[in-house]
C-alpha cells in the first residue's frame, strides 16, 4: 500500500514537472489551427503506417513542426494524439475519458498537476488497452484532467516503455512490439 502510494508522488511529480511543457506545445499548436481540406488530408497521408514485413511495427511521420501524431485507439475507441516522449503518461481530457467509457463519477481528482493553463486536478486510470497501428498496449497507466487543462490526447511514457523500442529514425517514429 505504502510502495503504491510512494509510486503514486514520484509518477505526480513526474506528471507535474513535465505536462506543463508537453501540454503548454501542444495547446499551443491546436488552439490556433484551424482545419482545412489540406490538413485533413496531410493527416490522413500521416496515420500510422504499418511495417510492409507484417511485423508488429509501425512507423508515424514526423508532422509540421516535427510533431508526431496518429489516430489511436484507447479502450476500443478512435481518437486522435500526439505521441511525445517528454510526457511521463498518457494523459487524456475529461471529454476523452467519458467517450472512451471511463465513468467520471468514480475518478479521484487528488494529483495536483501544473499545466499551461494554470494548475488542475488530475485522476489516476488504468486504460485497458491503447493501440496505434498494429500494435497494442493492454493496461496502460494515464491521467484525465479536466477540459480547461488539456484540449487533446497525448500518448507518453507510460505506453511507450511498453513497448520492445521506439526510436526516431529518418523523420519517423518507429514503434516496435
């Protein structure tokens, strides 16, 4: 109980130092981009690409400003993240949450997080799977803040060290399980 609890502040502490930057880009780069035909399609030209060997591979383009972002699947529903590895969780908004099937009436808002926006609440969740592509995470640890903290889904650390690597190589996000 107390190593849970212990891991718990070490994982908030990690959340707040990092989601601030993390958050404070990407709100940034979405608060002002409003979509048009070309970016619809500069984003479909970007969904996960599988690997041609049939592996479990999947290799995402770098977008504009060397971002890179997929359609994902969290708890068996489409949406739509930026993968970055300067966050320490997934963390999603509470719009997300509710969408994907996670009840907010039971989530415990104690994990003070600090975002772009100012300081928030956060609750702890287990996500049952997060899948890009051909590859899937089942029991991924993230975080849902309140709207007002964070506009979108951000696919950190806490999918990717699941995975066998990750690694950018020629402009691309190579995930690898």
């Amino acid at each position: 109980m107390l190593s849970r609890a212990l891991m718990m502040a070490g994982l908030a502490g990690l959340c707040a130092y990092t989601l601030p930057m993390v958050t404070g880009r990407y709100l940034d780069r979405t608060a002002t981009a409003e979509p048009s035909a070309s970016s619809a399609r500069m984003s479909a030209d970007r969904a996960a690409i599988p690997a041609a060997s049939g592996a479990r591979e999947v290799v995402l383009p770098a977008g504009p400003g060397g971002h890179f972002d997929a359609t994902l699947e969290l708890n068996g529903r489409s949406v739509h993240g930026l993968i970055d590895t300067g966050a320490t969780v997934v963390a999603l908004n509470e719009t997300t949450a509710r969408r994907i099937g996670l009840s907010l009436s039971t989530l415990d808002y104690s994990i003070s997080v600090t975002t772009a926006n100012g300081l928030a609440k956060a609750a702890s969740v287990t996500l049952k799977r997060v899948k890009i592509g051909s590859i899937a995470v089942d029991d991924v640890q993230a975080m849902v803040l309140p709207d007002a903290a964070l506009s979108g889904t951000l696919v950190g650390m806490s999918f990717l060290n699941r995975l066998s690597s990750f690694a950018v190589e020629d402009g691309a996000l190579r995930l690898r399980r």
